[in-house]
C-alpha cells in the first residue's frame, strides 16, 4: 500500500539524493555527531551538528589494513574521524558510570564477573579489588 507518508518520504530521499551537499558552518562547540562506516575498501567518516553536515572525509584503506576483522574496520573509521577532528570533538565533560557492587549484576563485563552461569546471584569477588571511592576494580 503506497500511501501519503510513504510518497513524502520518497519525495525527501529522493531530493537529497539529487542535491549538492552543502558544508555548514560549525555553530558553537556543543552537539556534534560523529557517524562513521567501513567496508574491505575504505573509511568513510561525517561529522555533524544538529543535522547539517559540517565535513565528510573518506580514504582507502592501507594494504596491511585490509587483514583487519569487521569489529577493528569499524573502529579504525572512528579513530580516523576523531584524529581529523579532534579541535572539533575535544572531550570537555565526561560522563562515566561507577562499577559499584549494585551495577555488577545490570553490566556483567561479558561474564568475567559471575561465577557460576546458572546462579548469576553468585559474583566472583576474589577478583574485584575495592577503591576509596566504592567502586570494585577487576584485575587492579
């Protein structure tokens, strides 16, 4: 069924597709976005800021890097884009979450931290070390 919305939305891809992109102007130093994307031929890497694209880049990948998995692609696009923009993308504030005791069992760190798969309640604390700040620390 091909209605109104679907004809909309054919009608804006199908005018971004045949319209020049055109760069913006970054506006303050806040809400940056980051998007990025690989194959086993090269990088490709956006930056934007509240939807307007500021700068694109992309290249090749080097000989040695088409060995590379899928996961370390990826994050080569993200190290590519982050080294090209890191005046844009400086890390002024830093959220980071605690490992405090009542987290362990939300985020069990790929199964490192329980015991026992079929009693999930049983946490291997022999390997957790406290800090002064209350959170445990796996391995120092």
């Amino acid at each position: 069924e091909w209605g109104d919305k679907q004809e909309a939305a054919f009608q804006l891809l199908k005018q971004k597709l045949c319209s020049a992109p055109i760069l913006a102007l970054p506006e303050g130093s806040e809400d940056f976005n980051v998007y990025c994307d690989a194959s086993n031929k090269g990088l490709g890497v956006v930056l934007m800021q509240r939807e307007k694209v500021i700068s694109y880049a992309s290249r090749q990948l080097k000989i040695h890097e088409k060995n590379y998995t899928t996961h370390d692609y990826e994050l080569r696009a993200v190290v590519f884009a982050l080294k090209i923009w890191r005046h844009y993308l400086q890390i002024l504030n830093a959220q980071t979450e605690a490992r405090k005791p009542k987290n362990i069992k939300k985020e069990d760190v790929g199964g490192m931290l329980v015991e026992n798969s079929r009693d999930p309640e049983k946490v291997r604390t022999e390997k957790l070390e406290p800090r002064t700040d209350g959170t445990l620390c796996l391995n120092s």
